[in-house]
C-alpha cells in the first residue's frame, strides 16, 4: 500500500503528488486499501484515482465521494472508485430533505482547508466539503423528534485523522442541532417567512449595502504597547493611539496610517502588509517629562479573505467569519473615530446646538451609532440617529458658575467647598499651562489655599540640592505662569500632585448620567432624542454621506464601500386579536389597536372590601373626593368597592425611612384587623408628587407584612388606577376571544418571561438582579407569578433559572391540578454574543430542573431584543405620527440570513419614532411556523393588565422588566439599612442575601409589581 507524500508536492500544503491518477493525500492510497477500526467501528476506504483525504485537500485525478452503503453496519463507509454523484448525508439531515450549496464546515487558515465528507471527481485538488441544507434548500424542520446523539461528532479539518470522522448508528435528526461538542446551536427559519396580512406595506429601513472586493484581503495583528523602561500604570486608550499614530508619522511607508485600523487595545488590521516586530516610539509631550520611549510590539495573527463572507452568504461556509467582520467593523469606524468623539458604537460631534446647551455644564451632543450586519440581502451597515448628554469643554471655573447652585465668582469655591468637591470629584481634566495629552482624573480639592501651598522640589538635571519651594514660585519659574487665585485650594490629582483650577478645562466626551438631570432637562434631552420618523431618516441619510461619517479613504483602500441609498423592504400588517371584556361582550380596537372601556366592565372585578387608604399630602389632597371617585370609576368597570376600613393621614416626610414606613404600616395593618375580617387587601397610598421613599413602602409592604400597595400621584387617571389595583387582587380586566395561534388542543402552555437588571455604569459592586416571571392560568394566559433573585455584579447569564423556573411550575400546578404541556420562554436583555450561553447553560439548566421521567414539556425559547438599532419608516410618510402602524412585521431580506428571526412593532407610536422588537427564535421544540409564533407574540401584547393598548414588548419580557426594577429597588433599600449599624434589619441587610429578595408567603404568587 502506497501513500501520497504529506506537505509537498504539486498539490501544495498538505497533499499527495498523484501519479498517473493515482494518490491523494494524507489517508489516500493508490488503488490500495485502508482501514481502522474505532470503538468496533469499520471504516473502509479505497483511495482510487486521487481519492481525497479527510482533513486536508484531495489528490489530483479521479474523485473520491464517502458514501452509505445500504444493507451494511452504521458506520462503514466506502469511498468508491471514479464515484462522483455520491455524497455522504450529514445527520442532522432527514432522507429525502433537499442539500443546499457545499458549505465549509471550518477553515483553517494556512493549512488544508475542509473538514471531510465530499470530494469532487476529475482533475485537480479535491475540496473535502460537509453538505447541509442553504438558503435555497428544502428548510428542515424546527421539532427534534428523534433522540438526541451526545457523541456525535462532525470531524475537526485541522486534525488530519481518519478516526475523527464518526457515523451515528442513531435516526438522522432535525434541527435544534447539537453541535460536534454536544453544543445546542441556534435553530434555522422553518419556512421561508410569514405570509399572513391584512394588507402589505412599503418600508424603509437604516440598513446600507456594503459592497466588499472579494479579492481583497484583511491582515490582522496583535499589538502590544509598553514603556520602555518597566512601569506598573498601564497606558490609556487614548495615548495608545497617539503611539500608533506616532509610529505611522513616524515611518509612513511600512506603517501608512490610510491603511491600518487600530481599536486602541490589541487588535489593528491593515490592508498591505505590515513589518512585525519590536519598534521604539518616541511620543513627545511637550514641557511633560517623557514618559517614553515606548516599545511597540506588532505580531502578525492571521490572513482574513473577505471572499468568506460572501461564502456564508451562499451557504458554501457554516458559521459567521467573526473575525472578518471585526476587521471590517474597525476600518469603518476609522473615519468618524478621527473626526467625533468616540463612545461604544456611538460617534458624536464635537460641538453642540445653542438650543441643546442646558446651561448646567452639560449639553445634548448629537451624533449616531453604526453596526456592521449580516442579513439575507448581504453585508449592510445599519446606522442609526444618536444623542448622549455630555459634559461640555468649560474651563473648570466656568463650569462650576453653570454646575453649582450659588456659585457665581472664584472666592465661592471656600464657601462652598463640599459642593464644588461633589460636582468635580471623578471628572478629568486637560492641563492648560503645559503641552500634554495625558487626562487627569480629580480626586478632590486640596486642603490648602494655593498659596499655602508648598513642597521639596528636586532639579531632575544637576548637582543642586533638593529645595522646599511654594506652587506659585513653582509655577512661575518652570512654566512662566502666574497663578492669578491664589486664595482657593487646588485640584487634587492624587499623589501630592496640585494644579491651580485656572489652568484646568474638563476633557471632551464625559458622559453625564441622564439620572441626575432635572425633570426640565429629562424632558429636553428626550425631545432631542426622539425626531419624528420623516426628520429621523433624513438626518440618517445625511449622516451615511457625511464627510465625517462612516465613509472615508481608510474604508475604500480597504475594498469596502458603503452604498448611500436606503434600503427599501415590503413588510406585513397582520391583524389585530378580537378581545373580550366583562359579560363575554366584544371590544372593537381602533386604527391605532387601541380600545375603550367606557360603557364596558372588566372580564373579572374582584370585590374590593377591605382596603386602607394613607394621606400622605397632609391635608393637600381631597381623600374624600378622590375616595368616591375611584369607587365611581371601579363601578363603572364591574369592581364593586367598600368603603376604606382604614384612613390615616400624614405627610410626605413618612418616606424618609424604612423605619418610619415599617411603623406606619404595621399601625394601619393593626387598625384594619380589629375593624375587620380577613387580611387586608390592598392599601392604596395618596401621594402629591413621586418620591425616592416609596422603594421603603414597597420593599416592608412585599417582603416584611405581605400587603399590596397601590401608590397614586394626583396627575394620574383614575381607569388606569383601576385596572392595576384590579389585576393586583386576581381579577382579568381583558382577554382574547380565540386561543393563541399554535396553542390550540386542551394541553396547558405556560408563558416564561426573564429579565436581569444591572447596576449602574458606575456601580462596580453591587449585585445583578434576576427576575423570572410566568403565567398562572390557561387559556388566558393573563395572571402572573413572579421570583427574583441578586446574582454576581453583571452576571448576565440567570443563575438560578432552573430552580425559579421549577418553583412557578410547581405553583401552576398547585393552581391549576395540572401542569403546562408547553412552555414558551422568552429572555430579555441578552446580544448576539450570549446566544450561546442562554442556549447551553440557561436552557439545559432549566430542563435539568423541571423534566424529568414523567414530565417533559416542549420548550421553546425566544430572546426579545428592544436595543438594536434598526428602525422602520413608512415609504409615503405615513399618518399623524408618520410611524408604522401596530401588527408591521418583517422576516426577509433585513433579518438573519438562515435563523429564525422577525421585527415586530406591536404598538402604536405616538412619540419620536416606533422601536421594533426583534425577536430571536433560539430553540422551538414546539414546530411554530413563522405565522403562527408572530401572532401569538402579536396578540399576547394586548393582555397587559396595565392600560388599553398593546404594550412595545410582549408581556412575558415586560413585566419580567418591572420584576428586576423591583428587586433593584430592594438593593437600594439592603445597602441603606447596611449602613446603619443600629436598624434591627443590618443582621440580613446584606445586598446578596437571598432574604432580602424573598416575597412574603401572602403575596408571592400576586402581581405586585404591576
């Protein structure tokens, strides 16, 4: 038996010289035979006429094509002579389900391509390709039916053994697939969109073609900055740039700036090649004393052929060429990174309208955010209308006369030092009185006055003696400065380093929280945010031609070019549910899906008998009219209300404190048991404005006593006052005529909603917050529980799902005396990025809790996703508001070239421009059509308990939103009663101690956080 040679020959890397038609390479045999046994597995191979070899490329002449041979053993294999028509069928795919294009299972650059399975015939290098079905094929279908095969395995191209190519003995499967790992992989599109409408429409989209050179390749390296001399401070974004950019000054022909990208950390990819090695780089910083020179590492990664996308687009490559597309990405983001201020995806101007100035040393800066895309029409940018409340470029004196309540001339800094060190403390600073680019962060004021100033100074050059000198002195004789406010401290930039604040000018680009603005500035940075949809997509179109937008010479020399028209889409309008209300009567839904419930009452008022009401306005508010009012309102919708068996009157001051909230409650729970029978159903708090407080009312009502609370603020309306206490109390305010498409037969569906709130951008310690809710009856699918519980700071992946997940089962089954057949689980808050983990971890987490033996329901799972940056605008323009109208829905030619995915705009807009939610099909044990699993989302957002309309998202993920709020709420409240070691509550205050998150056993299964 002869082999091919390895790595040589005329066939290049990794193949056989052939002979004569004669061998292939690694594993090929010239007309002999080859065979290995593994796990009493045979495979038989027969390497005739250039028969190719599994991890590499075949020899020259006549193909080799694996086939199965029917009647013998799973497993044996039989490369027959001369064969060409045959191909081996991979087993995800059923008999007689249509192959798509060849499809690379990987690639390994700079070695034989292909993983193994089929091998063209005649002359030339055989590509081993894996067939699976593309966008052109038959679709497999979405159910698994068949079990599962754990260790079946697709072979690795990079590990040129025949024994890694495996064939299961188990029935084919369909997708969900498991992949060679036993990983759970995204399931395909089952058909090839929805098709029901009630009437067509023409879209515009914020999505731009952007065509690529396929001849074109991407070079990617590996940066690595460091001082020259050993130092522990790491080096900032910012000045890694300046060294990069330096280098290329510096020696334009090997390091041509027009040619290269660079994200400021390790990555940089260039369009020519680029010297590898060491380099010294001198960055000059003016009077500074040099910190340089630095040493600039460049080490070549990989080869990235931008001919790959286009190759997953046809179906010939099976997973996304991620890091294609990260090249791509930085070389867009080149141009406009040089020109605006650089946040995230986001790119803003430098300079601000006088209308979006707040005059309080912030302003709202306008700009957009850009992502790169893969979807069924191609590569495209999606670019989309941004604005972020910054700081704006003040001197530090300037800022603090706009910033600080009282502050009008310098001498005020003494008088108001304690407000000056808040509104400064954390900001950075650039230094006026000397050439540098280095940003300082403040870490306070100085204790002295600047003229009190003083220190040992060092001459860094000769022989003269260390010296004690004041600031002033300092300055004027190394910088020719003379500091004119002698009499107010200094900033303090930490280690005994002091720089008067008239030399000090606050860096571009500090994000100023939009929590801390005022109601007056909320209000204007919103309306700044949210154009009407016709002014959105024309400034959008601007933005793609701008000089400074993504366009530019790096992205052209780098064969991509951005097309400037707007893409152009047909999309669906489906049709709105029939809904019902009390005594079985029908509700007609407007042009907007809105509808009344004048004249009407609810499906199920709940008698309100035993209630309290709490005065907090002292004595401001009419109780009287208001308590009449709202037993009108409840009336009129079927709620039969008594009288309060309880009415305390007190003041605002109330919400101070846990404390104070505790006695107050239990003082009214008190009174209520001797006035009457039972526990108290819900109190309903009067309040004249929102306070901080009411997380004080919420958490000792839901947590310590186990009451409902409702808290009114006088500029609300009394229907929807109605409609939340209602729901709270176990009533059913609307629902839907005909069952959920795709739930129809007699077998329980239960909805799952998941969400997790995380602390604040400048939180770094305190724990995520998980929230899991799920529906409680069938076939309403209106009534909800909840659970929640603190995670590790920033765990997006839900911890403790399977258990959450476990007890709502449970409690639906107490409920209902039986348990849910079906779950739909929809997941919020999770990127693209985390589909693998929501899939492998959280999935198999919640089937390793609630199946086992004799339960096994059909999951499907869903992520919804509310911030991405497509937007939809109508063609013509459209009507009042110019947004789609409710029910628009689009599953081609802007979603994902294979996966099961569509845009839903489940609500009317009224303001700005209508968001979608795109939502994501991950795993579907269920078989929903596309029409099917859009409708049921679709009429699900018309059961909220909360208003008259269908609300943006549906429910499962809404009310899972409000859940995590609540519990960050919780936090808030664990943290402050941390801090007071004398409150009878620091023993279990602890912010990761699952106590303070435990509902009280009266309420837990109520929908309290309506």
């Amino acid at each position: 038996m002869e082999r091919g040679r390895d790595n040589c020959g005329s066939g290049g890397s990794n193949r056989g010289r052939g002979g004569g038609g004669g061998g292939g390479g690694n594993r090929g045999d010239r007309g002999g035979n080859y065979q290995r046994h593994q796990h009493h597995q045979q495979g038989l191979y027969q390497g005739g006429g250039g028969g190719g070899r599994e991890g590499g490329d075949g020899g020259r002449g006549g193909g080799g094509v694996p086939t199965q041979i029917g009647g013998q053993q799973p497993g044996n294999c039989l490369v027959q002579k001369g064969q060409s028509g045959g191909a081996y069928r991979p087993p995800h795919l059923r008999s007689g389900q249509g192959l798509g294009p060849t499809r690379v299972l990987e690639t390994s650059e700079g070695s034989g391509r292909g993983g193994s399975v089929v091998g063209p015939a005649g002359g030339g290098s055989g590509l081993w390709t894996g067939r699976s079905w593309g966008p052109t094929s038959g679709p497999p279908q979405s159910q698994p039916q068949s079990p599962r095969v754990p260790d079946q395995t697709i072979p690795n191209p990079v590990i040129p053994d025949v024994q890694s190519l495996q064939i299961s003995e188990e029935k084919p499967q369909s997708t969900p697939l498991e992949s060679k790992e036993n990983r759970l992989m995204p399931i395909k599109r089952p058909d090839k969109g929805g098709k029901l409408t009630i009437r067509p429409i023409t879209l515009l989209i914020n999505h731009f073609c952007v065509t690529i050179n396929p001849e074109s390749t991407v070079l990617h390296y590996d940066v690595d900055i460091k001082p020259d001399m050993s130092a522990k401070k790491s080096i900032p974004k910012s000045d890694r740039r300046l060294i990069k950019d330096k280098l290329s000054s510096d020696d334009p022909t090997r390091f041509p700036q027009e040619m290269t990208a660079y994200d400021g950390e390790k990555n940089a990819f260039s369009a020519v090649l680029l010297p590898t090695g060491q380099f010294k780089v001198e960055l000059s910083r003016g009077d500074e004393m040099q910190s340089g020179p630095y040493l600039f590492t460049n080490k070549f990664v990989n080869e990235l052929k931008l001919s790959k996308l286009e190759d997953y687009l046809s179906g010939t490559l099976e997973c996304i060429p991620r890091n294609v597309l990260q090249g791509m990405d930085l070389a867009l983001k080149e141009n406009p990174g040089r020109h605006r201020i650089s946040i995230g995806r986001s790119f803003y101007s430098k300079e601000f309208r006088a209308a979006d100035d707040f005059h309080c040393g912030v302003a709202a800066f306008r700009g957009f955010e850009q992502s790169l895309m893969l979807t069924s029409q191609g590569l495209v940018l999606c670019l989309d209308y941004s604005v972020l409340a910054l700081r704006k470029q003040l001197s530090v004196i300037d800022f603090l006369k706009e910033h600080v309540q009282g502050f009008s001339q310098v001498s005020d800094v003494r008088l108001l030092k304690r407000e000056v060190t808040s509104a400064l403390k954390g900001l950075k600073v650039d230094v006026t009185h000397r050439v540098t680019t280095q940003k300082y962060p403040i870490a306070g004021l100085s204790s002295q006055n600047t003229q009190d100033i003083k220190f040992i100074f060092k001459v860094p050059k000769g022989n003269h003696p260390p010296r004690e000198i004041g600031l002033v002195e300092y300055f004027r004789e190394t910088y020719r400065k003379e500091i004119v406010y002698k009499d107010i401290p200094c900033l303090d930039f930490g280690r005994n380093n002091y720089v008067p604040m008239e030399f000090c000018v606050l860096a571009e680009g500090q994000i100023y929280p939009k929590d801390d603005l005022d109601r007056g500035r909320s209000l204007l940075l919103k309306k700044i945010s949210m154009p009407p949809p016709e002014e959105r997509k024309n400034t959008i179109c601007e933005i793609v031609r701008a000089e400074d937008g993504p366009c530019g010479d790096v992205t052209k020399n780098f064969g991509i070019e951005v097309q400037k028209t707007i893409t152009r889409e047909s999309g669906r309008v489906i049709k709105p549910p029939n809904l019902k209300v009390g005594k079985g009567e029908i509700v007609t839904v407007d042009k907007k899906c809105q509808w009344k419930l004048s004249g009407k009452s609810v499906v199920e008022g709940k008698p309100i008998e035993r209630w309290a009401l709490i005065d907090f306005s002292s004595d401001k508010l009419n109780s009287d009219a208001f308590i009449q009012n709202l037993k009108y309102k409840c009336k009129n919708l079927g709620i039969r209300v008594e009288e309060p068996v309880v009415c305390h009157f007190t003041g605002m001051h109330e919400f101070s404190s846990v404390v104070a909230i505790q006695k107050l409650l239990e003082s009214v729970v008190s009174q209520a048991k001797g006035k009457c029978e039972g526990r108290l159903q819900i109190i309903v708090c009067l309040m004249t404005e929102k306070n901080p407080g009411r997380k004080y009312l919420k958490w000792v009502s839901e947590t310590q006593i186990g009451v409902l609370t409702q808290c009114f603020c006088t500029d609300q309306y009394l229907a929807n006052l109605a409609l939340k206490i209602n729901a709270k109390l176990g009533g059913s305010n609307v629902e839907l005529i005909e069952r959920l498409p795709g739930t129809e037969g007699e077998e329980h569906v239960m909805f799952i909603g998941a969400d997790v709130n995380h602390p604040a951008a400048r939180n770094e310690t305190c724990p995520s917050i998980a929230a899991v809710v799920a529906t409680m009856n069938w076939p309403a699918a209106n009534r909800y529980a909840a659970r929640m519980c603190p995670q590790e700071h920033r765990k997006e992946k839900i911890l403790n799902f399977g258990n959450m997940c476990l007890d709502l089962v449970n409690t639906y089954a107490r409920l209902n005396k039986t348990r849910p057949k079906k779950v739909v689980i929809c997941r919020d808050g999770v990127s693209e990025g985390q589909f693998d983990m929501v899939l492998n971890e959280e999935l198999r987490d919640i089937k390793r809790a609630i199946c086992n033996e004799d339960y096994q329901p059909t999951i499907t799972l869903v992520i919804a996703q509310k911030r991405h940056p497509t937007r939809l605008f109508l063609d013509n323009g459209g009507g009042a508001s110019g947004n789609v109208p409710p029910g628009t829905v689009v599953d081609t030619t802007i979603v994902h070239p294979f996966e099961f995915d569509f845009y839903l705009c489940s609500h009317y807009g009224t303001i700005g421009t209508s968001k979608t939610t795109h939502y994501r099909v991950l795993w579907d044990e269920n078989n929903f059509t596309s029409d099917e699993l859009q409708e049921l989302i679709y009429h699900l957002c018309f059961t909220s308990a909360r208003c008259t309309k269908p609300v943006s998202i549906v429910p499962p993920v809404y009310y899972a939103d409000l859940v995590a709020f609540r519990g960050r709420e919780y936090q808030e409240v664990a943290m402050e009663l941390q801090s007071c070691p004398s409150s009878s509550y620091s023993v279990a205050a602890a912010s990761l101690d699952e106590r303070v998150y435990k509902l009280h056993r009266d309420i837990e299964n109520e929908m309290f956080f309506i």
